[in-house]
C-alpha cells in the first residue's frame, strides 16, 4: 500500500504555495508563530496533490523540522505543525521530501501530538488533530514507517498509542482512522514485530470482552481486515508459548483460550493454528491433548464452528477419535462437548453415532455422560432423534 500519488498531464496549472513568512526566526511570540503557522497550514490545505509546484514548496518543507517547532511549548503551535507536515507530506506523495531520520521524527512527533491531544470534540485543536489523523489515514503516508531506522520500535509504538487513544471518549470517525492506519501498517510490513502482537493479542484476553468496548471493536477490525497478513504472526505468537519449556501449564491454557477468542471473533486469523490444534489431540502429553479435546469441543459448538469442521476435516475427524482415547478423561471430555453439536447439520449424523457407542462405554461416567447429553436437549432436537 502507498500514498497516493499524482497524475501525469493534468490540463490544469500547477499552483504554488503563496505563503513567504520565515518560521524560524528569532525572537518572535508565540501568538504571532501561531498565526504564521495557522495560516500556512490553511494554504496547504487547500493545495491539491494532482495540481501542486512543489518547488514552492520547498522552503516551508525545510522549516517545518526545525526543533524549534517541534519541541515548542505551545500546543497550538505544534497541533498547526504537525498538520503542515501531514499536508507536506500528501503533496509530494509517493516521494517523502524527508530523510529517513527525519521522517522517524516526523513520525514520533505525530503520534506525540495525537496521544496527548486526540480526545472528545470539545477538547483544544481538535479539528487539528482530527485533520492529521485523517490526512494519516486516507493519504497512507504512514506506510513509510515500514522502512524506516528502528520501524519495529516506531511501529510498537504507534499500536500500543492508539489502543490507548480509542478508549477515550472518541467518534466513530476517529476509530476508524486508527483502524486504518493500524491495517496499513500490518499491509505493508514484511513481518510484524512482536510487541505490535502482543498489543493485539492483548485485547482479546478479557473473556468479558465485547464488540461494544472500542479497543476490542478495534482489534477484531484489525483482525478481521489483514487476517491472511496476519496467520503467520499468530501462529507463531501462539507456538512460541505452546512449545517453550519455561512456559507454565496454566499459561499454555491461557493460549488456548485465546485463541477460542479469536475463533468466535476472527476464525480467518487462526488458518495455521488449526493443524496445531490436531498435532495436540495425537499428542502423548495427556493434560495437552485433553485441553485440545475440550478447546476444539468448544470451538466446534460456536457458531463458527461449522466452517471449522468444512475447512479442517481432518481435525474434526481426529476430534471425533478422542471417543476411544485410552484416557478416560479425554473420552469424557469428548462427550460431554457433544452437547452443543447435536444441532449443528454437518455433525449431527457423526455425533448421534458417537454418542451411540459410548451408551455401552465400559467406563460408567462416561456412558452417565452420554446419558446426561441426551437428556439435556431440548423438545424440538429430540424430535429429530
């Protein structure tokens, strides 16, 4: 994904920036900079990308960077600033006017400006904020970002910020312009670092989470917007905790439950999980493949469950298998999750058969277990049995 960039040919002449005042000078106030910069950004503005010199623009591109307007007191002054730059860098996409340090700094001090600043409506320079925020989102210039001098830090950085920033009291608008610009970036990364995935993953860890609580609402936006970007990464997030020896049970549990969360809220994401998930249920590790009995038992109830069993049949059929593992606990595990398939089309002939077999299971609770799912369905299911 790039910015968007300029047509050759246009019939229209190139305008040029009429704007002529020096920004860095000495000894000038803060309220007369304020309005030097107010003005400048109202002119570039109004410039279109497709018609622009933007040799005209060279002079206020240079200024722009100084320290003196970045690291200025004033907010105001710096809300005006970052919006020039955001407008500088629009007009001469796809070709950033800025070095690779530059742009890190640019950078930073956008995400600076909108962390301290991007709040309710009412707040000081919102319009401000919300045009850079725009500008961010609908010009792409953020992918830049990507190949940038310490991208992973800048990256990790612009994640954790905005999860923060769509907790406040904020529009609709603004979420989806992080939502956005968050996507582009996952887009144009060739890998994505693990601190953005631990932000993400991060948001799914509340079992209370709902889509309408923002951040989750954003996540599972993300999520469900660069999932085939994403599958590598979760699956490595995933398999780092699964297969290191440091890792406690009760945190490969928390694994497994996240990823029940990503199922019910993004299944696209988990593409290369899913095989894992079949690894454990053959697994000699008898507390790894009861987990992975009773999570997939779960998943295949929800209601994504039917594209599970269609996409991995060989996951559902070594599922369906756990009803003549050795341990009893797994067999019982198995059947207790039956409950929640006898209504889903795909698995109820398989089900009804299993479920069959185990009411002459030598083991007795799990043949009370089988009695129990039978008992609990309801009028309208029975009917069909």
């Amino acid at each position: 994904m790039v910015a968007q960039t300029r047509h050759a040919n246009q019939p229209s002449p190139a305008r040029r920036l009429e704007f002529r005042d020096k920004l860095v000078t000495k000894g000038v106030s803060t309220d007369a900079l304020l309005k030097k910069v107010k003005t400048l950004q109202s002119q570039l503005s109004a410039l279109d990308q497709d018609h622009v010199d933007v040799a005209s623009l060279a002079t206020a591109r240079k200024e722009l960077i100084h320290s003196s307007l970045l690291l200025h007191k004033d907010r105001g002054v710096k809300a005006y600033v970052a919006c020039c730059l955001a407008d500088i860098l629009r007009l001469y996409a796809p070709d950033a006017p800025y070095t690779q340090n530059e742009l890190r700094d640019i950078f930073q001090f956008f995400i600076r400006q909108l962390s301290s600043g991007l709040k309710g409506a009412d707040a000081t320079y919102y319009n401000e904020y919300f045009h850079l925020l725009e500008s961010l989102s609908t010009v792409k210039s953020v992918v830049l970002v990507c190949d940038l001098p310490g991208a992973d830090d800048l990256m990790a950085e612009i994640f954790r910020e905005f999860f923060a920033i769509v907790r406040r009291d904020i529009s609709k608008k603004i979420e989806l312009f992080l939502g956005d610009i968050l996507i582009a970036l996952i887009d144009e990364s060739s890998s994505l670092p693990s601190e953005v995935m631990d932000t993400l993953m991060a948001q799914f860890s509340d079992k209370q989470a709902r889509l309408d609580q923002p951040a989750f609402r954003l996540a599972v936006h993300i999520c469900n917007n660069t999932s085939d970007k994403l599958q590598r990464s979760v699956v490595q997030y995933f398999s780092d905790i699964i297969s290191s020896d440091e890792e406690e049970f009760e945190q490969i549990r928390t694994a497994h439950e996240l990823v029940q969360a990503l199922h019910r809220s993004c299944p696209a994401v988990l593409h290369n999980v899913i095989p894992l998930l079949e690894e454990e249920l053959r697994a000699e590790d008898q507390a790894i493949r009861l987990l992975a009995t009773s999570v997939l038992g779960e998943m295949y109830a929800d209601k994504a469950g039917v594209d599970l069993i269609r996409k991995y049949p060989t996951t559902w059929t070594q599922w369906i298998g756990r009803k003549t593992d050795k341990v009893v606990a797994i067999r019982l595990k198995m059947v207790e999750s039956c409950r929640g398939l006898l209504a889903v089309p795909e698995a109820k002939e398989i089900i009804e058969k299993a479920l069959g077999e185990k009411l002459l299971e030598s083991d007795e609770k799990v043949r009370a277990a089988a009695c129990k799912v039978y008992s609990g369905i309801d009028y309208e299911t029975a009917l069909h049995h």
